[in-house]
C-alpha cells in the first residue's frame, strides 16, 4: 500500500514539475499546446494559439500577439481580422485503477464575430494503470484569420496596429 502512494505521489510531482515547466507563450509542439501560424494567401495568414484550461481571454491574447508578431516578420505594419473562433474542449477525469473501457461525450463550443455554437461528439477511452483525478480539466484553443496590410490603418474595431498589440500583450508587458 505504501509503494502505490509514493508511486501516486511521485507521478503526481512528475506531472506538476512538467505542467510548470513549459511556459506559456510558445511554439506548439508534439500535444499542440502553444501557438501556430499559417500562410492561407500572401497576406492572409491562420493563426491559432491553444492552451490548457479555460481561460478564452488569455488564449485569445495570445493567438493576437503571434498575428503581430507574424505581421512585422513579414513586412507589414497592421492586420484585421477577418474570421476568428474559440473551441472549448471539457474532459471529465475519473479515479480509477486496473484496465478501464468508457464511453462519454466531448462538448465544443465554437464562437464566431456574433454567436457560438455548441456541439456533443461521443468520446471512448481505453486505459491501463493507476487513473487519479475527479477533477474537470480542458483544453481551449483561439483560432483567427488575418488579413495583413501596410501604411494607415483602417479605422475598424476589427484593425490592430502590431507594434500596439506588441506592446501590450506580450508576456513581459504583462509582467511590469
């Protein structure tokens, strides 16, 4: 009994020291969490920033700050958005131990310029080991469409000036 709880808890202190590990705002990588950018035209790019949590403010944020950052990578001084989403994924964790097979339903929740829409997918799940938790984590994932420009900027509240945005959402901004 006692080797299952030092084992329990040094998977647990493993999983927290590599949660705590990795910052935030960052390239995506193998599990996709972090930012991603994608040329759809010569100036119009996709950009997608996805984290742990549910947190869309932040998410959003971010997904801002990699379409700045893009914008002056490529030459440009500003950017509107034309299109942009949150997808909101909730996985309930059981307590379980030994071999499990279970079925439940993922809820999306999509959220365009004006509405958000809500769709349930079934989900099945096959596991092995030792499965602690009982709490609701999810992930969160900011997707937005960018149209990139040069000289003055419209005067939309769909237009952001990338040096502003820069300025004001980057981490170290955050931080002061």
């Amino acid at each position: 009994m006692k080797i299952i709880q030092l084992m329990s808890v040094s998977i647990i202190t493993m999983l927290l020291m590599a949660c705590s590990s990795q910052p935030e705002y960052r390239a995506a990588q193998g599990s996709g969490y972090g930012y991603q950018a994608t040329k759809l035209s010569a100036t119009q790019l996709r950009v997608s920033f996805k984290a742990r949590g549910s947190d869309a403010e932040k998410a959003m944020d971010y997904a801002l700050l990699r379409a700045a950052e893009v914008t002056l990578e490529q030459g440009y001084d500003w950017f509107i958005i034309t299109h942009r989403e949150t997808l909101l994924n909730n996985e309930r964790l059981t307590t379980r131990a030994g071999l499990g097979y279970s079925n439940s339903r993922d809820v999306v929740t999509r959220c365009g310029l004006v509405s958000c829409t809500t769709a349930s997918y079934p989900s099945q799940e096959f596991s092995a080991g030792i499965h602690i938790g009982g709490d609701r984590s999810g992930d969160i994932q900011s997707i937005i469409e960018i149209k990139l420009g040069q000289g003055i900027r419209p005067d939309t509240d769909a237009s952001f000036d990338a040096i502003e945005v820069i300025r004001h959402l980057s981490p170290s901004a955050q931080s002061e």
